[in-house]
C-alpha cells in the first residue's frame, strides 16, 4: 500500500463516523424497530421528495428509461464528453442564478462537473496546492473535510479559531493569527475556505464579514474556495449572500483567486446522484479542472433527466420557495421543542441541523467529558448526533444535530427521548444537590447554607445544567 493510501487522513476513526456505525447496527423503524438508533448525524434534505416526485411523473420524457424518452437512450448511453452535456450546464447555471435571488448570472462555460462536492473540493485543491501546502479553514467545519481536502493530496488544514464569545464569527484577527503562525512554520499557505451557509452551524456570512474576506485574500495574494452547498436551505432571514455577488460589487477583487463549490446534494436533496460543481472565474483552473473530470463525471442519464428539470422555471421555483418554508417549519418545531426542555442552540437560519449547547451538561469542560456525553446520547438516548470535536470546534459541549432526514413522527420520537434523558439528568442533579445540602446543614446553619452567595449567585461558578434549569 502506498503511504498516502494508508495514512489517517480518511478520518473514518472519529466519532462522526462512528455514530453512523452506531445507527447502521440498530436502525430505528417505528414498527420493527422502535428502541432503535434514530439517525440525527446525517445532513439531508428529505423534506421535499413529493415535490420531485410529482414533478418526475408528469415528465417522463425525462427519462431514457421510460417509453416517452427511449428515443434519447443511444444518444445518453453513448455521451462522454467531459464538459458536460450544454443543457445540463446550462440548467446548473440558472439553478445557481436563483438560489442567489437572480442577483448574479452564471456562465454556463465554467462549470466544471465533478462527483458532489466532494470531489469539486479536492479537484480545487490538486489545481491550486502541492503537497505540503495549506489551506486555512474556520472551525468548526465540515467534518470530512479532512479526508475530501487533504488525503489524496497531501494539502494541510490549519484551523482558524472561531468560538461562541461572538456566535462563531470570522475575524480578521482570528484570520492573521493563523496566517501568521503558518508563516512561522514556514508553511506555504494557498487559500481560505469557506463554508457559506456553515456546516455545521447553519449560519450565514453577512456582506460586510464576506467583504473582508475577499480583501484579505486580495492583500495576501492567496485563493478564496466558497463551498456555497447549503445556499438554498437558508429558511429565514437574513438572507443568503453569495461571493458571486460581493465581488461583482467590489471595486478591488482579483476574480483569478475566486472559487465556488456547489453540489445538488443538499440543496436539492440529491446526494446519491453524485453531482458536484466546480465555478471558477478562473481561466487555468477551469482548463485544468474539466481535463480532471474525467475522474468524476456525472452520468450523461443524470445529466440529461436534471437538465429538463432544472430548466422548468416553474418548477425550481416552487421547490426552492416550498423547500425553505418546509426547512423552516422543522427548525422551528425542532428547537422550540428543545428549548422548552431548557436545551439552546446558536440562533441560525440555513441549513439541515442545528448547532445544540450542551456545555452545562459536561461534567468538566473537557473534550474527554465531551465524549463521555456523546456516548450516552448515542448508546442510551439512542440518537446519532455528532459532536463539536468532530469539527474541529474549540469548544468542548456542542453538538450538530440534523432534522431533516426524517418524517414527523420521527422528530417527536427524538424529542420524547431527549425529554425523558433531560428529566432522568435533572433527578440526579437534584439528588446532588439535595445530599450537598444535607452535608451543609450538619455543619452549617440552616440560613447560611440556603443563602450562600455560592448557591444563589446566578454566577455560582458550580456548572448549572439547562437540565436543573429545565425544572
Ligand atoms: C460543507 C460540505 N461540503 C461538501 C460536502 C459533500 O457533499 P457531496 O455529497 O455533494 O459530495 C458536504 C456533505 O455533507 C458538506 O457538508
């Protein structure tokens, strides 16, 4: 085996893998299986499936597989052209055009086609950095950005530390500390990356965070890769704003250095159809990117069935209104039941998971205690989440939870389960509570022990849990 082949840069040794291993072996099914793992680390959009659905029968000609569009078979079957079928990229154009409000137009001739956007980010990084070059990334980020980015490449990661003091923003100062330290290890740093909306906190970037991005990559002379993927689950306000759109308005921008990823997987709800895009307003990466696809192509079937679909107007519309205000409503229900139970996640607007804040339920704020937590949530509460330290997140005592990869009912099961874990935590705190006191009361008078500053301070430096909260 090769030693790239075997190094640990895979990644599947994290808890974020692990979860899925652990639902793989007890799924949860309402009938055959409901004290089963119910899956919560996945992030897919399963909320519009009808609407495709609907969509699919009433245009069969679509299809080179149904006797309305056999006509197409041998023409389809045949089709290898690496650039892409003109209709396809055509249809990705004006599906990017109006995930982005119409405010920015595509050109259809720098798409660059690639499997998901997994492979849209490693076809970057083989164009823009050798081995042993870095990327900086804001924490936390993608959980498999270690294995998509770095693996096969031998590209470095160095994590720009974001944390909750200011709801995971992205300074300048965070963004120069990391360059700097970089430059001290004589590393060759090639770019940043984005995650706009973020996996895993569901958030936006605003215009003015996004505007200073592009000027310190302008200033450092270095490539900004936007993987925009999440860029239609935005279901509130504020809205998305895409780099497309602050460069078009900035006076300074070299164009050269700006990259987009997008893919169908999450936006669209399409993982398994592999369709990842590469759009750079770059000429060399294009030109190099396309030779690549080769490696990755989307099927010329695929290609053909989303290029109807994705050049009905109408359609993609309707889904992307139907699909956000369906996000919307999920969101809502999920964290307002969370939050009625004392749990809080960082306010967010876009994507398929919230960001949930269990640090008051640590027993120490520790990343060991962290996994202690996670642990029980997976091998008692039953549900797959994934925790902050598979981000990368500096924080220990967050958790990415997904909801949209499930129906209903599914949903309410999870919060049942959580209500009853936060009621059985909150009995034992009182217990806790109640022996300390007893322990008090023996060596204390009743009134200095219940009036302690230490018990009744709102900043008692004892940990409170949002469980004892919750009573
Ligand atoms: C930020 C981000 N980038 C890339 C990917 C990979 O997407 P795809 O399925 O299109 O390869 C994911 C998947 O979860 C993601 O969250």
């Amino acid at each position: 085996m090769s030693k790239m082949a075997v190094n640990e840069k895979h990644g599947e040794n994290s808890p974020y893998f692990d979860g899925w291993k652990a639902y793989e072996r007890d799924p949860f099914h309402p009938t055959t299986n409901p004290h089963g793992v119910i899956q919560m680390g996945l992030a897919e959009n399963q909320l519009c499936f009808d609407v495709v659905e609907e969509w699919i029968r009433n245009n069969p000609m679509a299809s080179i597989c149904t006797p309305q569009g056999l006509c197409h078979f041998r023409d389809i079957a045949n089709f290898q052209d690496y650039h892409g079928l003109p209709h396809f990229r055509n249809g990705v154009a004006k599906l990017m055009s109006k995930v982005r409000g119409g405010r920015v137009k595509f050109d259809a001739d720098r798409i660059v086609m690639s499997g998901g956007a997994t492979g849209a980010n490693e076809l970057l990084m083989f164009c823009l950095a050798d081995p042993g070059d870095a990327f900086l990334i804001p924490t936390p980020y993608y959980a498999a950005y270690d294995r998509d980015l770095c693996w096969r490449t031998g590209v470095q990661i160095i994590p720009v530390h974001c944390d909750s003091s200011n709801n995971f923003m992205i300074t300048r100062a965070a963004l120069e500390a990391a360059y700097k330290k970089a430059q001290e290890d004589n590393i060759n740093v090639k770019g940043l990356i984005i995650t706009n909306p973020s996996n895993p906190l569901g958030i936006t970037l605003d215009k003015e965070t996004l505007k200073s991005l592009v000027s310190f990559i302008n200033e450092k002379n270095i490539h900004l890769v936007c993987d925009e993927i999440y860029g239609a689950t935005v279901f509130n306000t504020p809205n998305f704003v895409s780099v497309s759109e602050i460069i078009q308005d900035m006076e300074f921008c070299n164009k050269n250095l700006i990259h987009i990823v997008y893919s169908l997987s999450k936006d669209m709800g399409f993982p398994g159809l592999r369709v990842g895009i590469v759009y750079s307003y770059n000429d060399t990466v294009v030109n190099c990117g396309r030779k690549m696809s080769s490696f990755g192509l989307v099927s010329s079937q695929t290609q053909h069935m989303l290029a109807a679909m994705l050049s009905d107007d109408e359609f993609v519309e309707i889904f992307l209104a139907e699909s956000s205000r369906r996000l919307g409503k999920r969101h809502r229900f999920f964290t307002e039941g969370l939050e009625k139970m004392g749990i809080t996640c960082l306010p967010s607007n876009a994507g398929l998971f919230c960001w949930m804040n269990l640090r008051s339920m640590l027993k120490e704020q520790t990343f060991e205690s962290e996994m202690m937590l996670w642990r029980v949530i997976v091998n008692e509460v039953k549900l797959n989440v994934s925790p902050g330290s598979s981000f990368n997140c500096l924080e220990p005592g967050w958790f990415r939870v997904c909801f949209a990869n499930m129906d209903d009912e599914t949903v309410e099961v999870a919060l049942k389960r959580i209500q009853t874990f936060v009621g059985k935590e909150t009995d034992k705190a009182v217990k806790h509570r109640q022996s300390n006191l007893r322990v008090s009361f023996s060596s204390r008078r009743f009134d200095e022990a219940v009036m302690s500053p230490h018990m009744m301070s709102p900043h008692s430096p004892i940990p409170r849990s949002p469980l004892v909260k919750a009573t």
